[in-house]
C-alpha cells in the first residue's frame, strides 16, 4: 500500500521528468552545451551566469536548474525568469526590474517631504521591487500612525519612463487625526478618573486643544501614561500598585479611540521606622537623619526615597568622603502597612576620573563646557558633583540636549566621562508688544546673542518704548574674565520715565556701568559694579511740590554697589522651594554731585504644600542716608503697585497734601505672603491662581516740612490674582484690597500685566 506522501513524490517525479525530453539512444546523461542569456539590457550576461547553479559542461539537473531559477529571483533584479531546453542549450529568458527615475509624494500636509524621504528605502537609481515598495508603504503607514492618523492611506502608482525607467508616486489620503474621545479608568477607588486624567499625558479631544498633539492617539506615549500612573501612585503610599492592562480601541470609521486603564491601587502604605547606619569613620548617623525629608508615620513616597539617596549621597560627599555608595533597605510589612527603610552608606570604589571627552559642540568651544565641569581628570569620582556639572552646563542654556556618561577607563579604577550635547539656537531678534498698570502700553525690540562666537559671552541690545516708561541698553557680559570664575560686563543705558501721574515729574537718566561677579562657594556669590549716570528732572510744573521744583535740573551720580547673594532655591524661574537672601549697599560719592549711602536686603522662602501648589514669603527692606547732605529726590525709595499690591505705584509712603505729589521714603520695607496653585484646568489652559497679603511701609524725609504726611504706620492689602502663559506672553491681574491704610494714600483695587514676544 503506497503512502500519500510517497504518492505526491512519485507523481512530482514523473511531472519534472516529463518537462525534460529523454536523452536520445545511447545518451544516459544530457549535458548542457550552451548557456543562453536573453532580455538582459542593463546586467552583463556573465553577471546572471554567475548567479547559476550550473555551468555549460554540466548535465541538466532538473533541481538545480530549479534552485538556479530561485537564486535570479532573489537577486531582486528582475521582474521575471524562465528557463527553457533547447536541445543541448539553456535558454534563460530575463524581464528586468525598471530602475526608479524619480519618488515622488502626493497629497501629504501634515507630514513633510523631507520627513517620508528619510523614512523609506527606495531612492532615484535603485532597482524597483514590489516588495520594497510595499515595505515602504507600511513604514509611510507606521509615520502617519505616530502622528496620529490611522484613518490614513498609501497607494503606490508606477508611470513608465523609456529606457525601463519608472516614476514611482505614493498617493496620500492622510485623513483626519485620529483624537481619543474617551480615556477611562477602571479599578481606582481613591482618585477620580478626571484627578487620574490630570497626571497622564493623553488627553481627551477637545475644541481648546488646537495647538498640541497630546489628544492624537500615540502607542509611545501610552506607554509613558502607564509610567506616571505608577510613579503617581507611588508617591502617595501605593507601594503595591499595577497596572493591569491599557486597552486602546479603534472606532469603526477609524476617527477615535477609546482608552481603558484597568488599575490595582493596592493598600496604602506609611513609612515606619527610618535609620541611618554607616561604616565610614567619623560620619555621625544622627547628622545624616536630619537631611531626610520624610519620617516615620508619613505616606510612603517614592520619590521622596530616591531623592533622599541623591541627597544623602551629595552631603557625604560634602563632608570629605569622595567614594561612597548608598543603599536604601526596604522591607515591607503588610499587616501593619508600614514600610521600613534602612539607609547603608558605605565606602564605595575608589575610581578617578581618566578623561573627560565631549562630542557634538560643533559651535561652543570645549572650554566654555569643561569650565563648569565640578571635576577634572585625575579628581576622585563623585556622583554629586558630576550631577551638579550636567545642572551647569544646562544652567548655560546653549544646549537642546546634555546627556553625561561614565564609560570603564584604561584600568579598573579609571573611569571616562563622555558628554555628549546637542545645540541649539542662542540668538535672537525679539519683538515684543504688551501693556502693564505701571508702564501704559508697551513695545520691546531685544536683539541678542548669548554664546558669542561659541565663547559663552553674551551681547544684546534692547530698546523698550512705553507710554511712561522708555529705555535703551547695550550690554556686554564675560562669564569668565581672564579664564577665571569671574563674570565681567559693561552696559551703556539711556531710561526715560513719566512719574506725572504721582509725582509730578519726568526722570531721564545716560550712563554707563562696568560690573565683575564671583562665587564665593557653591552657593553664595558676589558682585561688584560701578555707574556713572547724568539724572534730569524735568518737566516740572509750576504748581509741583517745592520738594519737586528744587530736585528740577542735571545732577552727576557716581556709585560703587556691592551685593552678596546665597541662592538655594530649585529653579530661579518657578521655585517650587528652597530660599535665597541677597544684601546690597551702594555708596556714591567718589566724583559726581551726590553723596549718599544704600542698604537693601532682600530674601524669600517657598515651600510646597500639595500637589503643585506652592507658598511663598519674600520681603524687603532699605534705607538710604546721605552722606553731608541731604537725600535727593531720585535716591529715596517708591513703595506701592508691583511690590505692595492694592495701593498705585508710589501710592504710600512721605506725600506732599498740598500738591498730592509723592516724594519718596529713605527707608522701605515690604513683607509678602503668597499661595499659587493650579485651578483644574486642562494643561493647554496654564492658568494659576494665588491668594495674597502684603504688608509694607515707607517714610523718612528730611528736611521734613508740616505740607508732608509722612508716617511710619504700616498698610496691608490681601487679594488674589491669575496668571497666564499665554501663547502670547504672560498676563497677570491682580486684585488687591487694602485692610490698613492711610487718608492720604493711593489705591488700586486691579493691577494687569500683559506681554507678548514672537
């Protein structure tokens, strides 16, 4: 009984044996005298003989002829191949694929040429195959699908060209982006979907949304969402948290998705108890404690934990101990949900830094990059100060993009430090347009250059005019004067300002000033400057206050201004917290017609309460004296608006009652309380709200006259207020409302601010 397969094998047999004639009487094995090449145009006949299996002298073999056949396909260059006995010849008939003459797009927008040339395969002069265009058509797909575009379509058309040559056009239908309608969670009892929502990225569709991509539908970006979730929970006691599944699903039209993210919260955990041991010699555990932000009985953070290693590390390290390792031990009981953590603080290798290469400053050169470098080669490694390196070079914003590698070096106990940063654009020509309650409406032109010639200096030119507030600045900064951490500038001014509204004048001041600064440690900083300015008061009207009318006219000011600065805030632009203090004095009189002496302190604190919302206590305070002389006009301190909210701008402070006119104080002080917090809104509407008091005072004038109201009471406003950044620039307003004040003083119930650059 014969098998099925043995069957099929039988008959394949006696199919190839019938394809081939029998050898005539007396010829047992047909030998292929001739190979033949027809329809080869652009291939060398010789090149396709190569590609066989056989080769004349050889007996025609049904299976390599076979396999030769297969090789010719492979090679991808033709369209067609069939081989043919005749006689004791090998014909092997050839259509050739066409060469591509030209790729062409059709009907793309959201997507540029340049962007799908660099995606696909084929190119002008490469050999046409369906397969590579189909494969080019799934990467254009793939494109347009990370876009947010499923409903888009490819379809390949081929125009002939003489010479078999091709035109090869990919039609687009791109579609619509593809939104999400719907983002769902399910499992989550302790948070809402829409407090859930506000932590991910993906957001659901909406009119607002025109200038982001976050409502397009991106399997990358889901990914992410799934991290925040987690890290989110993580950071509120949820040490056991998953998430189960993120189901994305397609509508029939292909128009939206509907996202499902099924959550386990788990149990919510706090932390237990928290200790510090070490092995390093002189190291007090108990010092260490202090730096922990957490304690026992709090909610479980995670990120509290990660930054505590990160601290810890940096003040070991600030102790002396260049090799150390940190280890958090973790260990769980989920009886009493507690979660205790065991910080080990050890020796670590000892490893030097070998090298310190850099790559892709194509324009900055390697200095301006290694002169913020904490470490040089042949200093201990330290993680601390490497990461406070990566913070400074980001700090010079010349950079898109500074990523910093420990690399093994020539030895065990050598490590290289690869820095690899991407530039960007540090120049600029600005425009700006706004209006503000101080300054009337308002029109900016900046031009400027921050990395001058790749050396890191900075050149600008501005000029600001103002319905009251007009100036021009040319300004010139050296980060490193003489290839030391010293900062050295000069800056030539000329600032014209309409006080008719609360004084009764006009200021213009020209001048110029040269400047140096230099850290004192890590943290704290000095600066010096020197400025020699011709002030006018002008424009005085004959019914101004005497105090006024005697200040009219040029005076010469000559002053030295020195001022100290610790700054440990965790951004300059939008503390979160942290705190700065900064003490100036100024004294003029060396030249010049004045004689006087300046003191002001400033300082801030801020802390975060929850979620992202933050509270601020900055204040104040100055005094001025002169020096034999009396306190002129321009010297003294105007104290209400921008930094006393709910009085105008030198709304309190020593006042004129005969003339209504403000005159200044010789000494100030301001103190304000601020909550800022988010409002809910979506993330395209970046709107924050506060809640405000200020306090302050101002007074002190001599020689004092029974026409001035000048006290020492204090005045208190409170209020709120909005921010919003705007695609247009920043807008303020706020409303302030005095609580204490006096008779005599100027208020304003609403501040606004407005600026736009582009």
């Amino acid at each position: 009984m014969i098998r099925r397969g043995s069957l099929l094998l039988w008959l394949l047999g006696v199919s190839i044996a019938l394809a081939w004639p029998l050898p005539a009487s007396g010829q047992l094995a047909p030998v292929i005298r001739e190979i033949v090449v027809e329809g080869a145009q652009r291939i060398d006949p010789e090149t396709v003989r190569s590609y066989l299996l056989v080769r004349e002298g050889d007996v025609f073999d049904p299976a390599r002829i076979d396999r030769s056949l297969k090789s010719l396909f492979a090679t991808g260059l033709f369209a067609d191949v069939a081989m043919v006995r005749d006689g004791d010849r090998l014909i092997v008939r050839l259509a050739e694929n066409p060469i591509i003459n030209r790729v062409a797009f059709e009907g793309n927008r959201a997507i540029d040429n340049d962007v799908l040339e660099a995606e696909i395969g084929l190119r002008p002069r490469v050999i046409y195959t369906r397969t590579r265009v189909q494969s080019d058509v799934r990467r254009i797909l793939t494109l347009y699908r990370r876009a947010g575009r499923f409903a888009a379509t490819v379809e390949p058309k081929i125009i002939q060209l003489p010479e078999n040559r091709v035109d090869l056009v990919f039609e687009i239908d791109e579609g619509p982006r593809t939104l999400v309608e719907s983002i769902r969670f399910v499992g989550n009892e302790h948070f809402s979907d829409s407090r859930l929502r506000s932590v991910i990225r993906t957001r659901e569709a909406a009119w607002w949304r025109l200038l982001t991509t976050d409502d397009t539908y991106d399997p990358d970006r889901l990914a992410l969402d799934q991290e925040l979730l987690r890290r989110f929970y993580l950071s509120r006691g949820y040490a056991d948290f998953r998430v189960i599944s993120a189901v994305a699903e397609l509508t029939p039209d292909r128009r939206d998705f509907f996202i499902t993210f099924t959550v386990d919260e788990g149990e919510r955990y706090r932390f237990g108890t928290v200790e510090v041991v070490t092995t390093l010699p002189d190291l007090d555990p108990d010092d260490l404690l202090r730096e922990i932000r957490f304690s026992s009985g709090d909610w479980y953070n995670a990120l509290a934990l990660e930054r505590t290693v990160d601290t810890l590390a940096d003040s070991v390290g600030d102790r002396g101990f260049a090799f150390v390792d940190v280890r958090p031990r973790v260990a769980r009981n989920r009886e009493e949900l507690t979660i205790d953590v065991l910080f080990e603080i050890d020796e670590g290798p000892r490893v030097f830094v070998e090298r310190i290469d850099i790559s892709g400053n194509v324009r900055t050169l390697d200095r301006v990059i290694r002169r913020e470098f904490r470490l040089v080669e042949g200093d201990p490694f330290n993680v601390s100060r490497l990461r406070r390196s990566q913070q400074r070079i980001r700090d010079l914003d010349f950079f898109q993009s500074v990523e910093i590698d420990q690399l093994p070096g020539s030895a065990p106990d050598r490590a290289v430090i690869n820095v690899e940063v991407e530039e960007k654009s540090t120049g600029s020509i600005t425009l700006g347009a706004g209006f503000s309650t101080t300054s009337g409406a308002i029109g900016d032109v900046t031009i400027r250059e921050r990395n001058l010639l790749g050396r890191g200096q900075d050149l600008s030119a501005r000029l600001v005019i103002a319905q009251r507030d007009s100036q021009i600045n040319v300004s010139f900064t050296e980060p490193y004067f003489l290839g030391r951490q010293i900062s050295a500038g000069a800056d030539v001014f000329r600032i014209s300002t309409d006080r008719q509204d609360e004084s009764s004048f006009d200021e213009k001041s020209i001048g110029g000033a040269v400047r140096f600064g230099y850290p004192v440690t890590e943290h704290l900083s000095q600066s010096w400057r020197y400025s020699l300015r011709q002030t006018t008061i002008e424009n005085v009207p004959s019914d101004a206050s005497i105090f006024i009318r005697e200040a009219e006219g040029d005076t010469i000011i000559s002053e030295v201004f020195q001022a100290l600065t610790y700054d440990r805030r965790d951004s300059r632009i939008r503390p979160r917290e942290g705190y700065f203090g900064r003490w100036g004095i100024g004294v003029a009189g060396l030249g010049g017609d004045v004689r006087y002496m300046r003191n002001q302190v400033d300082g801030a604190y801020f802390l975060p309460l929850f979620e992202e919302s933050v509270f601020g206590l900055s204040a104040s305070a100055g005094y001025v004296y002169g020096l034999g002389q009396d306190v002129r006009l321009f010297e003294r301190f105007f104290v209400g608006g921008d930094n006393l909210r709910g009085f105008e701008t030198a709304g309190i402070g020593p006042r004129d009652l005969s003339t209504d006119d403000a005159l200044g104080g010789e000494w100030f002080y301001t103190v304000s309380a601020e909550v800022a917090f988010p409002l809910g809104l979506p993330e395209e509407l970046p709107i924050r709200g506060r809640l405000f008091a200020d306090a302050g005072s101002a007074g002190g004038i001599s020689p004092s006259s029974p026409v001035v109201a000048d006290t020492s009471s204090i005045r208190v406003a409170v209020g709120a207020g909005l921010t919003w950044d705007s695609p247009f620039g920043p807008i303020g307003l706020d409303f302030g409302f005095p609580v204490i004040k006096e008779d005599f003083d100027k208020t304003q119930t609403l501040r606004v601010n407005f600026g736009a650059r582009f």
